[in-house]
C-alpha cells in the first residue's frame, strides 16, 4: 500500500493561511542550527549544502508556504565565512526550493563552546532525557557555572539581539518561533526588546517531571523556566510533555498561577498557552525520495544482506536509542529459537553522534564488542547475524527501511523519534514496528504497533518473535493503519496547527 501526497484541498487553505497569517506581521525561525551549511572548498570558495537534523527538516518545509527569516548560529569555519562576506547581512538561501533569509549568529568561539559542548548537549540534553544516573551524575561543578554564566547566557542574549536586528521600528511587531533546548532563555531577552511580539518555543525533546529537573542548580532551573513563560505559546511533543511543564512551572516558579485543565501558565502579568504539537514528517517529500534511483540503487545492494526474515534499525549511536538493549533482546531470540539462526538478519543503521563526548564513546565501543560477541557466537560459514552500516548516508537508511519485516525502535526516551514514522511511510513489506512506549511517536502510533518498555529485554525478545511470526493479515492490516495514522498528521498538519495557534494571537 502506498500513500499519495497532500492533496490540493489541504495545500491551498494552508497556503491561504500563510498569505493571511504574513501579510502583515513577518515569521522569524530562530534555532541553532541553520538550514544551510558552508563548508570552504579546497580553492578557498564556499560550498553551501543543506542542513541536517530533524529540526532543520521539519521547518524547512515552512520555507515553501511562507517568506521568512532563519536566525541561525555559525556551526562552521564556513558559515563564519559566509556571515563575514554577507556583512553580518542576511543571506538569500542558495539552496533551490527554499524561500528564506538566512542571519548568521557569530558568537565569540570559547563562548560558544562553553553554551553548545559544555551545556547544551552534555548536560540540558542528559536531564532531558533522564540518561543521568542521578545517585552518581551529573556533577555540577565550577566548568558548568562558567559555562552557563559565559556561554548559555551570553549566546542567548546574541540570538535575542540578532532578532532584534532583523525588525524595522516601523513594521508590526512579528511571530518568531524558538526551537529547542539551545534558546530556552531567548525568548525573555526578546520580551523585553520587542514587547509586543508573537512569541513560540517549541522543544523537541522530552520535558522530564520536576523531580528530574531538580538536578539542576536552583538559580538556572528558574531562569529556564521564568524564561519560557516569556512565550505566548509553549510547544512539546507529547500531552505528557506539556503536563510536565506545568508542573515544573507550578513547582518552580512561586508566583504563578498555573491552569492545568486549560493548560495555561499566568506569570509576570504574562499568560503562556502550554500545547502538545506531535512533530512528524513530510510524507510526499520522503516517497519521493524513497523512488528516487539513488535509494533504488541501495536498496538492490542491501538485498544480498537481507536474510529470510530481516530486523532492521535507524538511530543515531547515542546512549538514549537503547541500542545495546536492543542487540541484547535479539540475542536472546537467537538463543530461545535456534531454528532462526542463519535465518533471520539484523541490519543496524546507525549514524555517529556526539563523538568527542566520552559518554558515547564508551557507548560506541559497547555496541561494537556485543555485535562482535554475537555474531562470533551465532555466525556461521561466512554469515553474520548483525551487520551495522556505521555512517551518516540517509538515502542508504531509507532503503533499508523499505526492507524491512520488523522495525525495531526502542528508545529509552524521546521526544518523537520520526523513524517511528518514516519507516511505516516508506516500507513496502508489510513490516511490523515494535516500539517502546516510551517514545513520543507512540501516543499517536499504539494501536498498530507491538508495545514494549525500554528496559523489558524479554518483553523485547518476545515482541520480535511475534512480529516475525504474525499473520500476513495481521501484518497488512497493521501497516496500512500506520500509513494511514501518519499521512492524517504529517508536517503539514504540525505547522498548521501552530500557525492557527499564533494567529488567534495576533
């Protein structure tokens, strides 16, 4: 079965809806990776290429509905180039099919630093996804003061004034949109300097419950919080996600006054709308990939590793993705029914992360020694039952998800984890998700997939085992209510559900 692309009749009212909601205010993207990167060639030119991660893909989409600005922090040697030749002007998106301006943040470098390897991603991004082991880490030390006094803040206050900048005196104050937990102090410092701005932060990672929270220094979990209620809009993942802020905003924050029903913050004379938006996927763009010869091409090598039953996941090499976890469960399947062995194949896409950060290095050499382990335990005349393809190659990731009889993701934790969607989108095997309940896709996707806990390895063995041994009704029936639960709320249907949103506000 196979998905068709937005129709018309959902196009045009949101493209209506653009025309309506920017003609007279501007929409201004802030986040900290930009959806161009410059890289310096070999003869000192500069090359620009698209941006990667989720977040640059899902407001990518925005730019061919809505002329905007893409506020931005310089993640290269090139892009700092690229912001020096413009004059610290905006720069005209070179990529075709994007319809934006592009302002480059260039911060000092040991600042930025300090705000991105210091604190954003080996601390907030850690709490955020409870990977602490909160008895014995994180140790809060005189690095992570410096860090949030000389990096967190000062970077924020320049994202703050880069938007600043980009708004005349004479035009009507615009909607900005924050993303994520890089700029969770942006939107005050933009309060103050642009009152009457249309204000949204959306964070695309899990929101954890106060508790969780209270490992943070007291002085920035206020701040982090007094900040966000500068917002008009909150925006997370889950309902669960959004309870969680309230919470933490009703625990925190002494003076407010907290609205769980209507799920609303009042702080400060100000009044925060807290609301779930589940992030997803542009369904028509990845079919067209999908069919493209390039992913043709993969997909016709990647056969000759399939086996008679093929497992197959796409994650990042991160501790979060559980992927020992997994490789443990499948193990243990190998083991209970030995009549698989030599039968059932399991391809690991998994794209490098985080390297310099040692936690997930000793992750990486985890993961390497348990493959190692099982296939020299269950391998035989030349075949191996694991095989990883360690690399970032995105069209190789998607062929092997349209490979696949069995889709495994079992995060500990995440925000949504768009695999979850993408490999129902564009498998043509009928195959079966096995998903942890505790990844943001599952309040949307539970009926048509088997459920497991992240931690529960026999819960895991057994869930494989069952999807390989399902009905071919079963599995058909599963597949095409997946399809259709993903394609009723695509990224189309996210964006425009925040732009209703904003524009009540307006």
């Amino acid at each position: 079965m196979t998905t068709s692309p937005p129709s018309d009749s959902r196009i045009a009212p949101f493209v209506q809806q653009c025309k309506e909601m920017f003609s007279q205010r501007r929409l201004i993207l802030v986040s900290n990776r930009g959806p161009v990167e410059y890289r310096v060639g070999e003869n000192g030119e500069l090359q620009a290429r698209r941006g990667s991660g989720g977040v640059v893909t899902a407001l990518s989409a925005a730019s061919q509905y809505a002329e905007l600005t893409w506020v931005a922090a310089t993640m290269s040697e090139g892009d700092r180039l690229a912001a020096e030749k413009s004059g610290g002007a905006p720069i005209k998106s070179p990529i075709p099919g994007q319809n934006f301006l592009l302002k480059f943040v260039v911060c000092p470098r040991p600042a930025y630093h300090k705000y991105y390897n210091v604190f954003c991603n080996p601390l907030l991004w850690f709490l955020q996804h409870y990977m602490w082991n909160a008895a014995r880490t994180p140790n809060i030390n005189a690095a992570i003061y410096d860090a949030w006094e000389n990096g967190y803040v000062p970077v924020n206050q320049a994202f703050a004034d880069s938007v600043r900048e980009e708004i005349r005196d004479d035009e009507a104050a615009p909607f900005i949109m924050l993303q994520d937990y890089h700029l969770y102090l942006a939107a005050g410092q933009i309060r103050s300097q642009v009152p009457n701005a249309i204000l949204q932060h959306f964070t695309h990672i899990p929101w954890p419950a106060p508790r969780y929270w209270q490992l943070l220094p007291q002085a920035m979990r206020i701040a982090i919080h007094e900040n966000m209620c500068a917002n008009d809009i909150v925006g997370l993942q889950t309902l669960v996600d959004a309870r969680n802020f309230l919470l933490t905003c009703d625990t925190f924050l002494e003076k407010a006054e907290v609205d769980y029903r209507r799920r609303k913050v009042w702080h400060n004379g100000h009044l925060t709308s807290v609301n779930p938006y589940p992030i997803s996927i542009d369904v028509s763009e990845l079919q067209r990939t999908a069919r493209s010869s390039r992913v043709r091409e993969y997909e016709e090598r990647l056969r000759s590793h399939c086996g008679e039953h093929t497992i197959v996941r796409v994650d990042r090499a991160e501790p979060s993705k559980n992927i020992v976890r997994g490789f443990r469960a499948f193990e243990m399947l190998l083991e209970s029914h030995p009549d698989l062995v030599g039968k059932v194949k399991f391809l690991a896409f998994l794209v490098p992360s985080r390297t310099h950060i040692r936690q997930y290095q000793r992750y990486n050499e985890e993961i390497t020694a348990l493959v190692e382990a099982i296939n020299a335990r269950y391998g035989k005349d030349g075949w191996k039952p694991i095989e990883v393809f360690y690399e970032n190659n995105y069209l190789q990731a998607i062929a092997g998800m349209r490979l696949y009889d069995v889709l495994l993701v079992n995060a500990v934790i995440d925000g949504m984890n768009l695999v979850a969607k993408e490999g129902p989108t564009v498998n043509n095997r009928d195959g079966v998700l096995v998903l942890s309940d505790s990844v943001g896709a599952h309040e949307q996707l539970k009926d048509s997939v088997l459920t497991i806990a992240a931690a529960d390895l026999e819960g895991t063995c057994r869930a494989l085992y069952a999807a390989l041994t399902m009905s071919a009704e079963e599995r058909s029936s599963r597949a095409a209510a997946l399809k259709k639960a993903i394609e009723g709320e695509d990224l189309l249907n996210w964006l425009t559900r925040q732009f209703e949103d904003m524009m009540t506000l307006a």
